[in-house]
C-alpha cells in the first residue's frame, strides 16, 4: 500500500545514462522538440491492465472501508477558517490532505476492479485519518498517546493473523497472487503499527498526531484487507492444501535457473577497462535514451543486485520477484542484441516522431502480452506496474507546455524503451514460473 506519486514514480523509474565523450547518436543539446508535437504522441491511452486477484473482494467488505473512509472526512469541517485554525500553515496541509482524501475515495468508486478499489479506498482512509486526528488535535485535545494506545488491538489482531495464516491454495499460480497480496498487506502492519515519534513534525503539533493517526490507519487497513482476502481464498479453494513447501521449492529452483542464465551472460561490475559493461562491443551508448535504458536492466540483474523482496513472510512475493527478473534478463538480452544489430541507430531520438515510435513499440508489446493466453493471471499481474509506468511517464510529457531539449526527455524515452523490452518477456517469464510451480 505503498502511496507513490507520479513524480516519485518518475523519479525511481529514471535510469542513469553514462557519460562518456562524443556520440553519433546523443543529439545535439541544442535539438528541441515540439511541446505539441510531443503532447500529441501520448494522445492515445496505453492499455489498461486493472490489478486483480484470483480470489474475490466481497462486496460488503468494500462498503465498509467506504463508510470508514466517509466517517473520517466527514468529522472535519469542510471549509476550515481562521476562526477553527489560526495557524495558516496548519490550517492549509489540514484541507489539503482533506481534499486530497475525498479525491481519492471519488477515484476509489471509479476503480476499474474491486482489488484496486480496495487498495484506493486503503489510501483514502489513511489520508482522511490524518485531517480528522489533527482537527480533532486543535478542537478536541487528541494527543499522540491516545493515538498510539489504539496500536495494541492492531498488533493483537495482526498476530491472530499470523497465527492461523497458512499458504492454502488449489492452483499454485493463483495461490502465489493471492499470498503476495496478503504478504504485502502484513509486512504493512508490521512496519507502521509501531507507533512511535513523529517522523515530520515536532511533539505538540497537531500534524504530528494526524500523522500518527494516518500511520495507525494504514495499518488497520492491512490487517483488516489481510484477513479478508485471506478468509475469500480459504472458502474459495474445495479442497485446501498449505503450498508452502511447494512455493519456497519453486522459488529455490527458479533462483538456480536465473543465476545460471545470468551467468552465461559473463556480465561483470563496471570498471575502468569496461565502464558500461551494458553497452554491446564497439558501440557507444553515452548519453542516449537506450544507453540508459540498458543500464537500468542491467543493475537490476547484474551480480551482487537484491535477488528478493526484503527480509520478512516473502514466500509468494519471491515468486514474482523471480518472474520480475527472468523478464529483466530477458529483456536485456534482447534490447542488447537489438542495439548491436545496427550500433543502436532504431534508437535516435532526434524528434517527436522519433519518441512516438518508441512509445508506440512500447504499447504494442503490452497490448500482445495482454492478449497472450498463457499464464494470463500471473501476466496481468506483471503487467500492471509497466502499464503505470507508461502512463507516469505521459503524463509527465503531457504537462510539458514548451519545447523541449531532447536531453530532458532521456529517462521518459528510456522506460519506453524498458517497458518495450519486458513486456515483450513478460509471457514467457509468466510460463517459466509457473512451470516451475506446478511441475
């Protein structure tokens, strides 16, 4: 439940390209492109993969957080004054986050599946707890240690959880989404339900008890997700087994499987003889979108690079992050062997034609590996994170209102070019994993 804005998104998207001399295919920093041109190359909506999951979101579980989420907003005045906060800075991050959390709940109804409405709805109840707590801070006299005195029913309820949480499953495929989400939602509740000093704002500040609000919210609304996808798949599955040893052997095998493909590529750590070991032999990548982009697979894969979520219940979400970099290494692969055909000329960017091909290349590979039957679940899955990165990456075009140096648009061509390359894997790496998981 992580909230990550599109400049954030961007931000951790972006890959470093080198920077090395001269380059035939580095345009001139003088080159700029057209705001409209480029505005009209992003004009067309990438596919749209809804994040699902294999189990079902009840309906009335959904109504609830809904209500939650509505109480909350609607225990703070909606045109906060002078005379309710004095303090204007106070008073304006109070309405903004109010705002900021009724938007989020109009957005939350307008979900596109009832697993991604329940995650909006997460992160609109966090948002209307921190305004509620804070108004009530300034109105009412809440401290931060009535706050944190509700942690120990999320703690408790959390660790019922634990308790009775086992790794059932019919399909193991199926199985490993589920769990992954559940993962996810309990690794929440164990990093934020430890209410402790404000991490923003100094003691007495009404915004330091909203936030400890918002961080007890959060966790809330894990425990309480957690337990309900996991009761919707224990009544889902006829006849339930714990796929637990089946998951961590399917995981071991995988993690075997990459390093020796990974191997095989002889990659090695960037040095003085060799300071783009990313780049094909005799071709100069520095300062371009696909010298970049090739960097950016490479130190996701290289030797030495995190092969797993961190430490903590992991089991299901180290299937996807092995899926993750099967279609990494791939992808690499494949872009490399692309770039040594032609020394990497496809891939000039020297106008707005140029960035809407790529895009256009991009969308494509997510539309084929939408429409590919194998493993569909774990593809879609996959699939929705590069969608978002296409869509960050638009928008973050679509709000330029003025030429634009090529140079600036380097690490937007490059995930292009990223999203191109994995979604064309994708598929296959959805097979590989649930080969490994069903044999």
């Amino acid at each position: 439940m992580t909230r990550l804005t599109r400049r954030g998104a961007l931000a951790a998207l972006a890959t470093l390209a080198g920077c090395g001399g001269a380059n035939p295919l580095s345009s001139s920093d003088t080159t700029e492109l057209d705001a409209a041109a480029l505005r009209a190359a992003v004009a067309d909506s990438p596919p749209s993969v809804p994040d699902r999951l294999p189990v079902g979101v009840g309906s009335e579980h959904l109504q609830a957080s809904e209500r939650r989420a509505r109480t909350l907003l609607d225990a703070v005045p909606a045109d906060l004054g002078p005379d309710e906060i004095p303090n204007g800075a106070i008073r304006e991050e109070v309405r903004r986050v109010r705002e900021g959390a009724a938007e989020r709940v109009v957005r939350a109804t307008e979900a596109a599946s009832p697993f991604e409405r329940l995650s909006a709805l997460a992160g609109a109840r966090a948002d209307a707890r921190f305004a509620a707590a804070a108004w009530r801070a300034i109105d009412a006299g809440l401290t931060h240690e009535d706050v944190a005195d509700e942690a120990t029913a999320v703690r408790e309820d959390r660790r019922a959880l634990w308790e009775r949480w086992s790794y059932v499953g019919g399909d193991p495929v199926d199985a490993a989404l589920v769990h992954a989400a559940i993962e996810d939602r309990l690794d929440t509740a164990d990093r934020i339900a430890n209410l402790g000093r404000s991490r923003h704002y100094r003691a007495g500040n009404p915004l330091a008890v909203g936030e400890a609000a918002e961080d007890l919210e959060d966790a809330r609304v894990a425990v309480d997700d957690a337990a309900h996808i996991y009761d919707r798949q224990t009544t889902a599955v006829d006849d339930p087994t714990d796929l637990r040893p089946r998951l961590l052997a399917a995981a071991e095998s995988l993690r075997e499987a990459f390093d020796a493909e990974r191997s095989a590529l002889d990659l090695v750590e960037p040095d003085a003889d060799a300071p783009r070991p990313w780049e094909p032999e005799g071709v100069d990548l520095s300062r371009t979108p696909v010298g970049g982009a090739l960097e950016g697979l490479y130190r996701s894969i290289r030797p030495g690079a995190p092969r797993d979520p961190p430490d903590g219940q992991t089991v299901a979400r180290s299937l996807l992050h092995r899926h993750e970099s099967f279609a990494s290494l791939w992808a690499f692969e494949s872009l490399r062997a692309r770039v040594a055909d032609d020394s990497g000329e496809a891939f000039a960017v020297d106008s707005a034609d140029d960035v809407a091909t790529i895009r256009a290349d991009a969308v494509a590979a997510l539309r084929a590996a939408d429409a590919e039957p194998r493993v569909p679940a774990l593809t879609r899955a996959a699939l929705v994170d590069l969608t978002r990165q296409v869509a960050w990456v638009d928008g973050d075009i679509a709000d330029r209102d003025r030429d634009v140096p090529v140079r600036a648009l380097h690490h937007e061509v490059s995930t292009y070019l990223v999203v191109g390359a994995r979604a064309r894997e994708v598929p296959r790496a959805s097979e590989r994993v649930a080969e490994a998981l069903r044999s």
